[in-house]
C-alpha cells in the first residue's frame, strides 16, 4: 500500500474546518477548561484562520493552527485581565454542565486531572496541552508558540511537576 502523494496545496477555509476542527476543539477545550470558551475559541480561531491562510507557508499546518489558537487564548487572558468581568447566573442551582457527546468522551479526562491542568500557569498550561493531549512534538510546540525548544522542554518538565505535585499532594 503506497502513502498519498504530498502536496504543498493550501486547503480552503471549509477544509480547515472540516478537517481539523476536532483537533482545534481538543486544543481549546484544554486550554479553556470549558465547552463554551473552547467554542468560542474554536471560532474565533478559524475567523483568524480565515484571515491569514493566503499568507500560510507550507509546512506542519497542525502546528500553524495551534500557534493561532493558542495565540487567541493568550489574547483573550491578556484582554480579561485588563478588564475582568464576572457573570453569576440567576439561579446558580439550576446550572448544570451538559453531558459530554459519545465522540467527546475520548477527550475528557478525570476531573482532578482537569482541574490540576486548569490551575497550571498559563505557559505551562499551554506547552503541557500541546505535547500531551494535541500530540504536538516539541519542534512543532516550538514553533507553535515562537519560543526555543529548550524552553518548551522547560515549560513541559515543570508544568508536569506542578501537575504531579498536584495530583500527589507531594510538594513542588
């Protein structure tokens, strides 16, 4: 069985989020926390996506879409610390979280696991995402996040030793 050609072709704008959706909700939802901002940061995404594909260069494009997403999101933490805003519902006793679909069952992780990634600081938190649920391999979170890959090595070793602190109750 041969491999498909490679091509260099730059994919449409409905291509990206046909195909590559999932992987953009996987990345968010990690990032967030939390169905609704992982939405909204999956749009908000492939709006910037929409916008810069005619300049992409060929090369990872799981890669390029990751650095956009995750530049999104710091964008979003940098806006909301300028300016904090906090919503309670009406009735906070009436809220539940929706049950995940059957096909997103394979991205949810325990929920002290999911806690312990959500209070990592947020360059932590984003290295760690990339490498262990995107399946990002260091050279690309590098490139991911315009930052060495000794600093990604960084990022990762102490994301995941705050983590395994976390979850052990071992100290740091």
């Amino acid at each position: 069985m041969s491999l498909p050609p490679v091509t260099d072709a730059i994919p449409t704008w409905e291509d990206v989020a046909r195909t590559h959706g999932r992987f953009l909700y996987t990345v968010a939802y990690r990032l967030t926390g939390n169905d609704d901002d992982a939405q909204d940061l999956v749009q908000d995404t492939l709006l910037r996506v929409r916008r810069g594909l005619a300049g992409y260069q060929p090369g990872n494009f799981e890669a390029w879409l990751a650095r956009i997403c995750t530049n999104v999101f710091l964008d979003d933490v940098r806006r909301r610390r300028r300016r904090p805003v906090g919503f309670l519902p009406d009735d906070p006793d009436r809220v539940m979280t929706p049950a995940p679909a059957a096909d997103e069952a394979s991205t949810m992780l325990p929920r002290d696991l999911e806690l312990a990634v959500a209070g990592l600081p947020d360059e932590f938190r984003t290295a760690v995402v990339l490498c262990d649920v995107a399946g990002l391999s260091y050279e690309d979170i590098a490139i991911a996040l315009g930052i060495p890959v000794g600093t990604v090595r960084s990022r990762i070793h102490r994301g995941r030793k705050i983590l395994r602190a976390a979850l052990t109750g071992m100290p740091r």
